[in-house]
C-alpha cells in the first residue's frame, strides 16, 4: 500500500515526464499527492439547460455554437475584456471575461460547440450575460462522458499545467481511471466505530466523491471526511505524547513550595488575584507530581503573567534548582531582566541575563556562572537553547509569547535540564481553534480575571489631520497628571531608515510639545542607555515616551493612559492589542489613538476596526488568524505546524473537537496503536518528515 501511494506521478498511466514535471508546479509529486489534490470547486452539470431557460442568479451550465468573439478595449482606463457571444435555438448568451483573457481566447473558434458554466445575471443588450465562466470545449459524443451531466470537479491550476494540457478537463482524464484502479486497495485505517459516531464516510468512498461525487454536497462530506483525517492523525500524535509524558514519570518531583514564594507575596502592593491563585495551584500540583509539567498559561494582556512567572521560578529556586525565563527578542528578554530583578534582587535570588548581542568576555562569564548553579535564574532568548549553554541544575522553563516560539523549540529546550518544567506563556491569546491544534498536548491555565479597578481602554482612530487635537489630548492628560506613550512602527529590514525616521519625528516632537519633558527609547539603544530611559519614565521624570516598537510587551507604567500609536495601519493587529495592553494598568480611564494616513487598504482597514470595536483579545486574535491565515500567524517557519492536506483550519475548525475527542480515546485504549496497524502505519507516513515525529 505504503509503495504504492509513494509511486511517482511520472509513471502513472496518461502522465509523462513533461506532465510530471508541471504537476510539481501544483506540489502532486506522488501518486497519493494526485489522489489528495482536491477540487477546488465543483460545477453542476447534472443538468444542462439551454440559454432561454437558463434562471438568473443560479449557477448553470449551457451548450452553444460560438457565434463571435472579440477584445473590447478599455474604456476610461478599465481593463480590457474579452466577449463572447454564444447561441443555441432558444436564445444568446453574452459572455465576458476580464482576465486569463488569452487562455479563454485560444478554446474558442466561431462555429465550435462550446459549454459554459457560471452564473447567469440580466444584460440590457442580449437578455442574458455571464461575467467569467468556466469554458470548455464540448463534442456531442461527450455529453455522457467525464465532462457533462454530472457534478464536474474544477481544479486548482497553473500556467504550467494549462501548458501541457493538465487543465481540469486534462486533469479529470487522468485521475478517473487512476481512481478506478487504486482506490479499491484502500483500506480505511479509521476504525468504523469512529466513523459511525462522527458521521463521516469511508477513505475509499470519500477519495471517489471528492473528485467524481454525485452532488455538490456529496463532494462536502467527502472533503470533510479528508479534513477529519487531517486533524485526527494529528491530534493522534498529540495525544501520544501527552501519554508518554504522563507515563513516564520522569520530571522532577519538587518536595516544597519554600519560603521564597510567600516572601513576595508579603511584600506586593496588591493581594494576587483568585485566577492568579488558582493558576498557582494548578501550578504546584505539576510541579509537585512525578510527572514534567508542560502547561500552558493564557491570559490577556495586563493579566498579570509576569507574577505567575515569578512565582513558579521562585518554587524552582527554593529547592535548589535553576529556573530560566525565555522570551522571543532580545529587548523582550532585556526587559523582563529589569522586572525580574527588581523584584527579586531583594529576596535575595541571582539574577542573570544571556542574549546573542552580548560580547564574548561578558557571555563566557554568564555562561560559567550558569554552569556553576552562582547565577540561579536566568533571563535570554533563543540563545538561551543554543548549545553550549548547559545549566547546573534546571528545574522550570518559563517561555514567555509563545505564539512566537516553535513547537521544535520548545522541546529543545525542554532536554536542556534532565527534564525541567515548562511553562508556557501567552500574551497574545491563541485563538481557539489553533490553541487546540498546536498545543494539544499541553495542560492549560487561564488566567480569566483582571487586577480590580482596571477600566476598558478607549480605543479611537484618527486621520494624520487630527493629529493637533491628539497632540492637545496627550497634554491634557500630561496637565492631569498622567504619562502618555508615542508608538513609531519599525520595519526590521530598513532598521536604520526607520530609526532615522523615529529620531525625526521625536525631534519634530520635541517642537510641537516643548512644555512636557520627552524621551526617546528604541532598539538600537545600549542595555544600560534603556534602562535609565525607562527608569526616568517608570518614576515619573519623563512625561511621553517616544518609542519604536520596543515597548511592545513587559513594559509596566500604571500612570500612562495615553497609548499613541503613529501609522497604526503599519502594525499587525497581534501588535496593535500588546501595545494597547500597555496603558488601562491603573485606575484612570485610558486611551488608545490609532493615527494611520488617509489611504488604507482594506485589510490594514479591518484591523483598525476591529480595534476599535474590541478589547477582547481572543477575539482579536481569531480576527488576526483569519486575516493573514495559521501559517503567517503563527510565523511560518516556527510554527511548527503541520501542513494540513485538506483541512482548512478555520472553516473546518469545528471538527477539530470530535477528531480530538477520538485520537485520545483510541490513544487511551490501544497507547501504542498495536491493534491499530493502519493507523500507526498512516501516521507515520503523515509525520515522517516533520520534526514532530521524533519529538516527545
Ligand atoms: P501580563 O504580562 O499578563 O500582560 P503583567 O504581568 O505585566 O501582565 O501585569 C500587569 C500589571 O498588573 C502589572 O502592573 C502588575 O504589577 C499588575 N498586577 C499583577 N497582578 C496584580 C494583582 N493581583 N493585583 C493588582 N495588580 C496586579
Ligand atoms: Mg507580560
């Protein structure tokens, strides 16, 4: 089976070299690549009606003789279009295309026998018009053929695929006898009871009915049988290793919460939350047990993580061993260092701080101390899981943005101890559907409750003309005792551009406010310079922090309720939600002003918007995923994230539940999948290539 599914495409009967070499093009390499290479849409040629009957606004197909066909120019710097008029006895049909005009042009001739399928609207000239329909060439003697009176599956194509005539119809020749030949040695490796109660239809079947179904929505439940596998053979493997994590015990059991944990209680400002308590329980039950903690903390921003960071670090440390705090940059890293310390340097716990920027001397010494156990929490970045970095004694690992780290990662840095504890944090909320997905094998902890006294932040956008009232606002504010921050974007591969251009602007500032004391805070900046920047801001010597986008996350000033955000369209919405999160910390009403120019694109629109709608940051994570897609989400190369094959993450999102729900059953009652040969076999062929397999 395993050898057949993996026979190159080359070899498949009707596909030769050339065509293989195009079907590369569309990513179908193997023969299963062809049999999972779906339709993108399908078209309803069950029946074909004749031009005079054809309905408005329902999608059809119909038969005629071309009659004529020309390019009409553009007219007032339209696009140029091509138009076709077609016939039959009962009426013509205008049809027009304002792209892939050449493609079109080169299946048409007067006098052919055509068939068009689309939509049909009104035309004031002909009766009937269809804007960009499918066309195709059509022959009598294929009216009962692959082509006609049924449900036709379009696919996906390429310039290159057209060229070697692997258009749909070129397609469909090949794939229906491939179908007829291979598909009856599929054996299902889904149990039937799974399938039974998630209503779904057999592999062999589905793999028909995707491609050749007798309806359009028989062709849905096909796809969705082949999403199901997507999701299921995941979570399958998910579901493995949260067992053997479970049953291999081998994490550190720590016998203490230590006196170190109540010290900083005792000496907040503030009682902990009830959620921040409840997180801390669910916290020291991992940490106490047999088994490695591998949980995965959420919570909006200004939830108060950095605490439960603290906390979990400090348990590690009260019994002899090393906690590290890892964050996706070096500024990050740079100033959860600041937080960290200043918290616990009194308590009397060595702090440490390892990022890539720092000189050789300094590392080497970092380094060693590490080594020795003298440094016993320790703050960095990736640098943090390079390997040379070996610690004494590593109990706990909190990884801080997790949206930003791999799953690869994550366990790399997890072998860096025997087997330390991982916490794992999240600032931007994960959406639902993803959280489950990529972290399934994780514990969760939801941190559902703000510090009391917070009030919403009010978020406004503005045009750059406003920006004089803003400017008002922000002295207003200033006048009342508050601080403000002014964000500019930083685009990373013009780093000095930018830089120059947030020095500008600060200077520029500096003019249109010269009654309040201004400071200017970017990366570029040493370690010490930021520090004292962010010191005379946190005390109160600085009124409106200037900044690029380094105040992104962990920067903590409850007297800032003015967040300004300069070409907000330039910022991800991911971005947009932690530098809001910045202000509304303490008990003032707070405010968020998006400035962006005059022009947006409709995406960059949307993000504005829904800013301005929302607070919420699950939703505005769900928003951000559909917006630029799971792989841009998640940062493509560390996401870690499987490519699914059929399942669209989002649209196809509520099967995850029952997939989840059947992979850990089955894992439950047959752990190793021996009763499950297939299923063990499928996986593997799914995973082989992907660094999760290995993992665990
Ligand atoms: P997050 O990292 O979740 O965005 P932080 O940890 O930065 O949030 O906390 C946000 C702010 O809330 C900080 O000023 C912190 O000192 C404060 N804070 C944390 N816990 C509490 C609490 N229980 N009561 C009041 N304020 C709190
Ligand atoms: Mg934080």
């Amino acid at each position: 089976m395993d050898e057949l599914l993996r026979t190159p495409v080359q070899f498949v009967k009707g596909i030769g070299p050339k065509r293989a070499e195009a079907l590369r093009s569309v990513g179908v390499e193997t023969l299963e690549d062809l049999l999972y290479h779906i339709p993108r849409r399908y078209l309803d040629r069950s029946t074909i009606c004749s031009i005079g009957d054809a309905p408005s606004g329902r999608e059809v197909t119909v038969v005629g003789r071309v009659v004529s066909f020309s390019r009409v120019p553009s007219v007032r710097g339209g696009k140029e279009r091509l138009e076709m008029l077609l016939e039959d006895d009962t009426g013509v049909l205008r049809c027009i295309w304002f792209g892939g005009i050449k493609f079109v042009e080169r299946a048409l001739e007067v006098g052919k026998s055509v068939m068009v399928s689309g939509t049909v609207e009104r035309d004031g000239f002909y009766g009937r018009k269809m804007i960009h329909p499918d066309v195709e060439e059509f022959s009598e003697e294929e009216r009962h053929q692959l082509h006609t009176g049924r449900v036709v599956p379009v696919y996906p194509s390429s310039s290159e695929m057209k060229r070697v005539r692997l258009d749909s119809r070129g397609l469909r020749r090949v794939l229906a006898p491939v179908l007829e030949e291979v598909v009856p040695h599929i054996k299902d490796p889904l149990p039937e009871e799974v399938l039974a109660r998630c209503g779904l239809m057999s592999l062999p079947e589905a793999l028909r009915s995707v491609h050749f179904p007798e309806s359009v929505r028989r062709a849905e439940e096909a796809r969705r049988r082949l999403a199901f596998d997507d999701f299921f053979y995941l979570e399958l493997l998910l579901a493995q290793r949260y067992r053997g994590r479970r049953e291999r015990k081998e994490g550190i059991s720590f016998p203490e919460v230590g006196d170190l944990v109540p010290e900083l209680i005792r000496r907040l400002p503030f009682p902990l939350t009830k959620a921040q308590r409840r997180v801390m329980r669910e916290i020291w039950k991992d940490m106490k047990s047999p088994y490695q903690m591998n949980r995965l903390l959420q919570g909006d921003v200004g939830s108060g993580k950095t605490l439960v960071a603290l906390m979990t670090m400090l348990i590690a440390v009260a019994n002899g061993y090393q906690a590290a705090l890892m964050a996706p940059t070096e500024v990050l890293a740079e100033q959860h260092y600041i937080t960290v310390r200043s918290l616990l340097e009194e308590l009397g716990v060595r702090v440490g701080l390892l990022i890539g920027g720092m000189g050789p001397s300094q590392r080497k010494l970092m380094l060693r101390a590490i080594e020795l156990g003298e440094v016993q929490i320790v703050v960095g970045t990736h640098a943090l899981i390079q390997e040379d970095v070996k610690f004494k004694d590593l109990g706990v690992v909190v990884i801080d943005e997790q949206h930003r780290f791999g799953v690869v990662q994550r366990l790399k840095l997890r072998r860096k101890g025997s087997s330390p504890d991982v916490l794992v944090m999240t600032a931007t909320p994960i959406p639902r559907t993803l959280g489950l997905t990529l972290y399934g094998d994780l514990d969760v902890s939801v941190l559902d409750e703000m510090p009391p006294g917070r009030r919403p932040v009010k978020t406004v956008w503005r045009p750059q003309s406003r920006r004089p009232q803003v400017l008002a606002f922000v002295r207003e504010q200033v006048r009342q005792g508050h601080q403000a921050y002014i964000v500019y974007p930083l685009v990373e591969e013009s780093e000095k551009v930018d830089l120059e251009a947030a020095v500008q602007a600060y200077e520029k500032l500096q003019r249109e406010l010269p009654d309040l004391r201004l400071a200017l805070l970017h990366g570029r900046m040493r370690g010490d310079e930021k520090e004292e920047v962010m010191r005379a801001f946190k005390e109160g010597r600085v009124d409106v922090l200037v900044s690029t986008t380094v105040i992104e996350v962990g920067v903590d000033v409850p007297n800032a309720t003015v967040m300004v955000v300069e070409h907000a369209e330039r910022f991800g919405l991911a971005q947009l939600h932690q530098l809001r999160g910045r202000v509304g910390r303490g008990e003032a009403q707070s405010y968020c002003i998006l400035l962006t120019g005059e022009r947006l694109s409709d995406e960059a629109r949307e993000r504005i918007l829904t800013m301005v709608r929302t607070n919420d940051g699950f939703e505005i994570a769900e928003k951000d995923l559909e917006l630029r897609g799971p792989g841009e989400f998640m940062g493509t190369r560390q996401s870690g994230l499987p490519e699914f094959r059929t399942a669209h993450l989002i649209r196809d999102s509520d099967l995850l539940p029952a997939a989840r729900r059947e992979a850990f059953l089955l894992v439950e009652r047959d752990p190793d999948l021996r009763e499950h040969p297939l299923l063990r076999e499928e996986l593997g062929r799914r995973f082989r290539e992907t660094s999760l397999i290995d993992v665990g």
